[in-house]
C-alpha cells in the first residue's frame, strides 16, 4: 500500500488498526489480489474496510470507531451480497469478533496460531554473512527471475494441501518480490546439488523477524531439513539484529506445530475463519 486503485485513508486506517491489535488486519496475499483488481474493496464513511472476492473476506473498524455497530452493518453488507459458504478471517480473535459472528450464525472452520519466539543472540559458528549469501545449512539466497519456476514447482508441492500457500502463482510471486519488505538475502534456499530441496522465506518487518514460509520438497521430508532451515532462518534475523521471530502456523498442522514450539515457540496471537452458512 498505498495504490492508485486504494483510497487514501485506508493505508491510515489501517496502520491505526495494526497499533492497536498488534497485528495487520489483512493477509499480504488479499493486498495483493486487491491491487492486482481481483478483489473488491468496501467501505463505511472512512471508518470501515472490507476486502471481499467471490469465497473470502477480511474487514476491520477503525480503532477510534469500535463499538458503534458499524462492524455489524458492514459485515451485514458482506453477507448479503456474498454466495453460501463465505469464508470470513477474524484476526486477533477478539471477544468483539467472536460475539458478532455468534449473533449472526458465523461457524469457526479454521484456526490459525501466530507464534513468537526470541532470536538466539549467538548463532552458530559459520552461518549467515552480512550479505546473507551462506548459512550454517548451506543455503543461498533467492535470485529472482532466475529461481523463480523452481522454487514455484517446490512451493506448489509443499504445499498441496494449503489453500492459500499452495496455489501462490508467478504473479503472486512477482507481486511479493516487489513489496517494500522483500530482500533477496533474507529468502533462503537450500539445495542437493542442483536441485532445490528446501527453503526460508523470511519478512522482516517492524522490527520483527517473520518466518514467511519454510517449506521442504515431499521427497525430502523426513530428514531433518525442517530444523536446518529454521536454524539458517535463526542464524539470519541474528545477523540482521532482530531479536523476535514469529511465524504463523495451522493449529491442525500437528508435526510443524510440534517443531515450532520445540524451537521455543509460543503463541502469541490466534486468528480464526469463520464460514457463512
């Protein structure tokens, strides 16, 4: 943000909403798809914003505004104009959130954790370099345009099951490599020889260190390499000077949870989808 196609008081509103709830209140990928016209824009008066497609929606209130029913009539507006099934994100699962999707037949469908974790002051001896080229798991940073189909091909494995991650297209990924937070030297890519076996997508951010998204080839699960990137990912944000990770992970996806909090994860927020009936 900002866009020529996104109002001038939404990157404000916002920004407001993501100091006072600790986190954004939209996903990078429906920004992404708003900008690029698949998805539509609604708003209240400058005090609400809702961003819709045909399955899915993620609206917030204006901190200054809560409390006034103007969430309840947007999400009013939502759900009459949206088809059965509407899938609806709550970030942050706040009791406000939780109260107005009882009141209008909203069922949670998904839960999505956000954990934290502190960054090891002393990484390993040998990993990343101020350049970010070489880590203690022997991966190198992501050169797009070149790496681009490869890393499509990995990603779109990894995660066949993801209904968002697996279906990240080259736009998608051309989109994300042009946001002001990317840097090539925080996307780590590990290899067995020539062939792409892993990866460490990092998104620094506020002084925040986000594990983007780390994923492993099917082939190659199993064998450790989960760990080993998240230990080049670690040994990066150090070099970096970050001081706190975070990731967001499906409370049902039981292995990476488990890997994640033996690393000295926590939780730190959760957000819920809920679906229309």
């Amino acid at each position: 943000m900002p866009s020529p196609s996104i109002p001038d008081f939404v990157p404000a509103l916002v920004e407001r909403a993501r100091a006072t709830d600790g986190q954004p209140p939209f996903s990078d990928q429906s920004l992404v798809e708003l900008r690029r016209g698949e998805r539509e824009l609604v708003t209240i008066d400058e005090l609400a914003v809702a961003i819709v497609n045909r399955v899915e929606a993620e609206f917030v209130v204006d901190p200054a505004a809560r409390g006034r029913g103007i969430g309840t009539t947007l999400l009013e507006s939502i759900l009459a104009s949206a088809e059965p099934g509407l899938l609806i994100w709550a970030h942050g699962d706040h009791p406000a959130a939780r109260a107005l999707a009882a009141s209008h037949g909203l069922s949670p469908v998904r839960s999505l954790l956000q954990l934290r974790a502190p960054v090891p002051a002393a990484p390993p001896v040998g990993s990343a370099t101020s350049d970010g080229s070489a880590t203690a798991a022997g991966a190198s940073a992501f050169r797009p345009g070149i790496d681009d189909a490869e890393w499509l091909r990995v990603n779109g494995r990894a995660f066949a099951f993801h209904p968002e991650q697996g279906s990240v297209s080259q736009s998608d990924l051309e989109a994300l490599t042009a946001e002001p937070w990317f840097d090539a030297n925080d996307f780590l890519l590990l290899r067995d020889g020539d062939a792409l076996i892993g990866y460490c997508w990092l998104k620094l951010e506020d002084g925040i260190g986000e594990f983007y998204v780390v994923g492993v080839d099917p082939d190659r699960q199993g064998e450790g390499l989960g760990r080993r990137l998240m230990a080049a990912g670690f040994a990066r944000l150090a070099d970096r000077g970050i001081r706190t990770a975070a990731l967001y992970v499906d409370a049902d996806n039981v292995a990476a949870v488990s890997l994640y909090r033996s690393l000295g994860f926590t939780e730190h927020a959760i957000d819920i989808q809920y679906a229309a009936s």
